[in-house]
C-alpha cells in the first residue's frame, strides 16, 4: 500500500542529512575552484572544530548563542509566524542586560548579578518582539516586514545610545568593562582540557532550553495551542484557541529567546556592550530553525554544525590562504538554500523509494 507524506523519520531525519550532503558537495566544488583540496580542507576543519579539544571548546561557545536564536526562530514557527528579527531583539537584550550590569555589577553578589542579566535581557528582547507581535494579531501586519524593520531601528537606536554608554575619555564604541563579579563561569577553569576559551555555563542554560522547549512543545496544553495555530488558525479557533493571544505570546517568547543570546555572548565573552555585537547570530538563529526542522535535538546538532563552521573556517582560512573567509558565509548560505527553499527537494525520490521497498516486502 502507497503512502502519500513522508514517515516523520524521514522527513525529520533522512531529508535535512540530504540537503546538507547537497550543501557540502556544492561547498567541495567552490573550494576546489579556489585551488584547494575539499579533502584536506574537510579534515583541517573537522580537526580544528571537533577534534582539538580547545577547538571544539570554541565550537560549543559559538552553538550556545546559536540554541538561543535557532529556539527564537522556532517558537515563532510553530505558530506560523516567520520571526526575521531576532538579530534586533538579541541586540536589544544585550542592551538591557548591560544597564542591569552598569546599575548593580558593583553592589550585588554574582549569585544574583547573573539572573538579572538573564531577566533583564529577555525582557527587553520580549518588549522589542512585542510589537511585531501585536500588529500582527491585531492588524494584520505581516510579522516578516515588521520584523525586518524592527532589526534596522535597533541597529539605528543602539548607533544613538552606544554613546551614551562609552566612558569619559574613552574611543572605543563600547560600555565599560563589567566588574569580574558579572562574568559567567568559564567551564575552561573546571576542565583544562578545553583551554582558556571563552566556553562557559551559558552552554548549561542552552541545554536546559533545549529541553524546557522540547516538553512544552510537545508535552503541554499551550504547545498543542501553539502549533494549532500554526497548522490552522480556522481550525484552532473552532477548538477554542485564542488566535490573537497565541500569535503574541508566542512572538514575547520569541524575542525572550533572542535576548538570551546576548547573555553567552556578553557575559561569558567580551563583559562589556559593543556594537554589532551580535556579529549574524540572529539570522544563522533562521538556517538553525530551518535545517532543525524546530525539533529539539535538530536545534542542537544544527547549532553545532554552524559553530562548528565558524570556528573551523577561521583556521581553514589561516591554512588555506586561497579559501577567504567569507568562503564559509557563502557555505552558510548554501545550508539555508537546501535546507530552506529547496528543503522538499529529494521529497519525491525518498516517498518513491519508501513506497517502492514496502511494495516489495507486501
């Protein structure tokens, strides 16, 4: 007997592996244009990402921001909303997370330093989701065009107040450096192996989103509302899901999930705000969704892979002077491509294949 969908293994599994496979064979031909071996280019990438334990330690800093936003993307998903704007709301929630830093670092202990800047930074990141939130539930305003507008007025606001932030005397277009006592915990201080990276307990609290998403998706009342609504806002609202309320909470948790990324970012890294800061993570936060298929583990695999990317491409590019870096833009590029628009392309060939080995066992 013929299936016409895909069993959920496939689609959720076999099809992004496809479409990856389609990414790297397109990144190997690129990078053999350029003069380079795709083969000792994979291995140099993969020793530097994975291999080498301080490497990998740099691999895992770059994915725990990447959870946050590719969670950010995701929630917006499943309620059919496309959330562009998570570069904005992430930028908004590391301003919120500095002046929570400028006001307390001094007088408060790190035991309660770190939860503020975690409110601090999702509550601005849900403000700057907010409206989009609203305009779309209530007026009919397309998520995607406020959303964009809403990265340009944060990158615009944050030009303004950035100089507000820099200290008297001071060039560089930054705040101040946090006291010690705001920085996150390097998990580097606990394993030596992993060196003096970065990598710190903000890779813990990607985790635990990971799995607070991964049951409230699927194993609560307001998950079942969240993705109805996704699937079919007439159908949700005949069972009694309030639309309205769905499409903006879901957008305030969103952009919640988006201001977290500052906290890796800031915190466990750089401990002062500076300008584009956000450095892309945002948008990688899309290809994340996408290529996860908004699946927990999907989340993480995929934040992996792009930090392994950035992470490896930096020292391919050292290596390798004939592969620039923005070589590996170009390959993020590919992944979102594939994994994106041409997500549903091996669709048919694997439904026909599947199709064809139960005819053959019936």
């Amino acid at each position: 007997m013929k299936t016409t969908e895909l069993p959920r293994w496939a689609s959720g599994f076999v099809l992004p592996l496809l479409n990856l496979l389609s990414a790297l064979l397109v990144a190997a031909l690129v990078i053999h244009l350029l003069g380079e071996s795709p083969v000792e280019s994979l291995q140099i990438l993969i020793n530097s990402a994975v291999i080498n334990p301080e490497g990998l330690s740099y691999t895992l800093f770059y994915a725990s921001t990447f959870v946050f936003t590719g969670l950010a993307v995701s929630v917006a998903m499943k309620a059919g909303l496309f959330n562009i704007g998570a570069e904005g709301q992430m930028y908004l929630g590391g301003l919120g997370l500095t002046l929570a830093m400028l006001a307390f670092d001094a007088s408060l202990s790190p035991w309660l330093l770190i939860p503020l800047a975690m409110v601090a930074s999702a509550v601005f990141g849900a403000g700057w989701a907010f409206l989009p939130g609203y305009l779309q539930a209530k007026r009919g305003s397309h998520v995607v065009v406020t959303t964009i507008m809403f990265n340009f007025i944060a990158a615009s606001l944050m030009n303004y107040l950035i100089l507000k932030l820099i200290p008297e005397g001071d060039q560089n277009p930054a705040s101040r450096v946090f006291t010690e006592a705001a920085w996150m915990p390097r998990l580097g201080e606990w394993f030596p192996a992993l060196g003096d990276t970065p990598l710190n307990i903000g890779f813990f609290f990607a985790i635990a989103a990971l799995a607070i998403y991964g049951v409230m998706i699927s194993r609560s009342p307001w998950g079942y509302k969240l993705q109805a609504t996704g699937l079919n806002q007439h159908a949700a609202h005949y069972a009694g899901v309030r639309i309205s309320r769905t499409i903006i909470v879901a957008m305030l948790i969103s952009g919640a999930l988006a201001g977290l990324a500052a906290v890796n970012s800031i915190l466990g890294s750089t401990h002062y705000l500076s300008l584009n800061f956000p450095a892309g993570a945002g948008f990688i936060g899309i290809a994340i969704a996408l290529m996860g298929r908004q699946n927990p583990v999907g989340i993480f695999l995929s934040s992996v892979l792009f930090g392994a990317l950035i992470q490896g491409g930096f020292d391919l590019s050292l290596e390798k002077p004939n592969i620039p870096q923005e070589t590996f833009i170009f390959i993020q590029g590919l992944i979102i491509l594939f994994c994106g628009a041409m997500e549903n392309l091996y669709a048919p060939a694997v439904l026909k294949l599947i199709n064809s080995t139960k005819s053959r066992k019936g």
